[in-house]
C-alpha cells in the first residue's frame, strides 16, 4: 500500500483524489493546505503503535500547489525523510530544497472542476534523483494512469512549451472563432464539431498529413480576403503569422 | 424523392455520398467527375416516359469541386433548369452563373477519407436565391443533418474565417508541438490526449472561461523562459503574438 499525502485543494487535487480513490494499492493519507506555513500544522493521524500513539506520514507528499509556491511550500517539508514531488511542467525538480529526497510527478492534461478526465489515459511524466525514488514513483504512477514516462527536467520544459502550443494557443484560437461569431450573431456551437473533428484526426493523421486550409495550398486569393475581413490588427498578426509558417512549412518540405 | 447528381469525387463527395446513402427520401442519381468539360458529356440516366426513353435530371447538382473550379464548372450547368448549389464556404453565391438557379450547401467540417464522419452532427450552412429554393435546399439538409442554418454570403465568409482560425491554424500548433517532441525524442502521442481533453472542454466552458497558461495568469518569467527555449524565429513570434493577444483579452475583460 502507497500512501500519499496531497499538497494543495485546487483542480489537480480534485483529479488526484478521485483517481487514488479508484485505484487498488493507493490510498489519501491526508489533504494539506497549499497555504500551511509549517511542518507541525500538519495534523498527520495517529496510529497505535505498541501501545503509543504515533503520527503516520505518507510515502510521498504530492505538491499540487502552483509554480510560484513550490519554492516556499516545499521548503516547509524540507526535514520529512519522505519522498517530496511536485507536479509542475516548467519547475526544474531542483528546485525543491537540496535536504530532501525529491522528485517530479507532471500530468501532462488540463485539468477544471467541471470536466471529468480519465486519469489511466493521461501521461505522467517522472523524474527522481536516485533510483530508488524513481521505482517509488513509478509504483505509484502506474497504479494511477497506463501511460508513464520518466522524462528529465530540460524535457520536460519543452515538454511543457509544447503543451501551451496545443492547449493555450490552441484555446485562444477557439476564442477568436468564438468572437467572429459573435460579431455575426452566429453561435459558436456551429464550430464546435469541427474543433472536436480537428482534434480527434490527429489519431490518424499526423499533423503534418491533416494540415488544409488557404496557407496550405499557396491559395493568396483567400488568404487576401480573410485579411481583409479582420479588421483587429492582433488578430491579422496571428492570421499573417500563422499563414506564413504554414506555407513555410509546406514549402520546405513538400 | 429528392435526387441529387454530385459533382466532384474528393474527400466531400465520398462522405456525402455515404451519408445519402443512410438517409431516407434521398438519393444519388450519379456522381459527375470535376473535369467535365460540357453538360452533353453527364450520362444522366434514362427512363421510359409512355414507351420514350427519356433523360432522367436530378432536383439539385452538388458541386462539390475545389474552390477555384467553381466558376468554370458550374458554367456547364448554365442551361439546366434545376438548383446547381456549390458546397464552399468561402466563394460567394453570387460566382455561379447569373443564368442558373443557385445556392450554397456549405457543411463546417473537415473531411479526410481516412477519418468518419456522423454526418447528422456537421453544421450545414444553406443559403439560395429564392424562398423556393431555399425551401427545396432546407429539406436536403435537413434528412441529412440535424444541424440546419441558413447563412448569407457574407455571414458565410466570416465563419470560414472563423473555421481557419479554429481548424488550420489550431491544426499547425498540433504540428509545432510535434516538432517540439520530435526534437526531444518523445512521442507526440503523449500530447494527444491533452489535445483532445483541449477541444472537449469547450462543450462545457466558453474559450474565454477554458482558458490556462502563462499568458492568461501573467506569468512572464514562464514566458521569458519559453522564449529562450525556441529557437526557431518564426515559432517565437508565434509564441509572443499568441501570448500578447491572450494577455491583452484578459488584461480589457477582467
């Protein structure tokens, strides 16, 4: 039995905890305050040991806590024996204090209260100092999700760029759809299939393959006329810039 | 009975026409290839009419050839009495000839042979030039789709728009995030299911709502490091743009 403690009450920890609860050989030890300023708040529970009653500590503390608090939370851990991990794309792992015995747990999904995620299909992403850890982690990891993958720090950077490419940028494109509709009192749930569509073709097709559109093939007439439309000057930046390294990229390789 | 003739043999004319197929109180009459050259080469075919044998002529011709075709095909039809609509969602009604009866089926949606589509679920945009049309176009669509709208020229253009924003562009980040993990030796699969959980959330939540990231929560040391991660000059003004873009919606909306 793995016995993990969780930092943080936000979305991820909201994930977590359903998913541990789903799983055989896991269980929640605790959920602490991302906004604990010391180790002796933690009210670990007790148990009876030989007649004494004795705090339990987790095998690992799970920090859900946000980028910039990883630095001050973890330090309030920093005289626990326990496995320490953070649960970042972007935080190096050493940045966790250099006393303790660290480590990294990245799920590499978005995660809100409203929507449901299959945790088994989201990939997690390990990295540990020792080995030792690094089989803790993995133990732990593969109860959770079928997908784990121990990525280093420097990968897991790129890793993390690459996500804001597919899931920020790409959100904020569903928004500038979304505003164009608007401004022509046409619901935006008319793109909804196509979004979905666009998503689901990369299971067969590599992005590469899937790519069609004005930019793709060279057509100038229509890319002339979209800009035309735009009359936001952000929004013909994007379309200028996104046209042109689509056509950059066919150009090059086809 | 509603009979159509198709013109066009791509990615379009392949689900329509298996879409057709399921569907009641319609069906194909022939499929024309795009490089018909005059109207007397359509093999329309013959029925008896009191012991004549008599051409048989759909109610609708679909054009469903590329965008710059459209002109020079439908000038084929230029003597049929029957509704010639093409299926484009950026060329205007209006580029078909004067002489015919036209109008516009444009489904939103993006078609491969390789992927299926639930035909019932694509938005189709219909628009003609007279009610009666618009009726007889309406009663297509709607044994085909349970999505119906009927859209100007104008409205039209903007929503294609609005589809290259959300399909081929958001299609080109999907290909910027592979190049990402191609360069670091991991699976791009590890970001499809993110990819795939980005397009679903927006059943649920508006983009504006969905919406993560640096950008959105001003993080600009994440950004800065981001920067230095990409290399490549036109991945970075990508990057910056998306990125100043996100941050001005938030910086006026919140």
């Amino acid at each position: 039995m793995i016995k993990v403690s969780i930092v943080g009450t936000g979305n991820l920890s909201h994930h977590l905890i359903q998913s541990i609860s789903k799983a055989e050989g896991i269980g929640v030890l605790e959920v602490i305050s991302s906004r604990i300023r010391s180790f002796k708040e933690i009210l670990a529970p007790t148990r009876q040991d030989h007649g004494v009653q004795k705090h339990e500590f987790p095998d690992i503390y799970i920090l859900t806590v946000s980028d910039d608090a990883i630095a001050s939370v973890s330090e309030i851990f920093k005289k626990t024996k326990r496995l320490v991990v953070h649960t970042s794309g972007s935080v190096p792992m050493d940045s966790l204090p250099k006393e303790i015995r660290k480590g990294v747990f990245y799920p590499l999904q978005t995660f809100s209260k409203k929507t449901k995620v299959d945790f088994k299909e989201v990939p997690l992403c390990i990295e540990a100092e020792n080995n030792e850890d690094l089989h803790l982690l993995r133990k732990l990891a593969e109860k959770l999700s079928n997908n784990v993958i121990e990525v280093s720090t420097e990968k897991r950077a790129r890793l993390h760029l690459a996500a804001v490419f597919v899931n920020n940028f790409t959100n904020h494109l569903y928004e500038i759809g979304a505003e164009i509709c608007k401004d022509q009192d046409l619901p935006f749930s008319l793109l909804e299939p196509l979004i979905v569509e666009t998503a689901n073709k990369i299971k067969n097709l590599s992005p590469l393959e899937a790519q069609t559109g004005p930019a793709r093939r060279n057509d100038l007439a229509t890319i002339r006329s979209h800009m035309e439309l735009l009359e936001d000057s952000d929004r013909k930046e994007i379309y200028s810039q996104l046209s042109k390294s689509i056509r950059k990229t066919y150009g090059k390789k086809l």
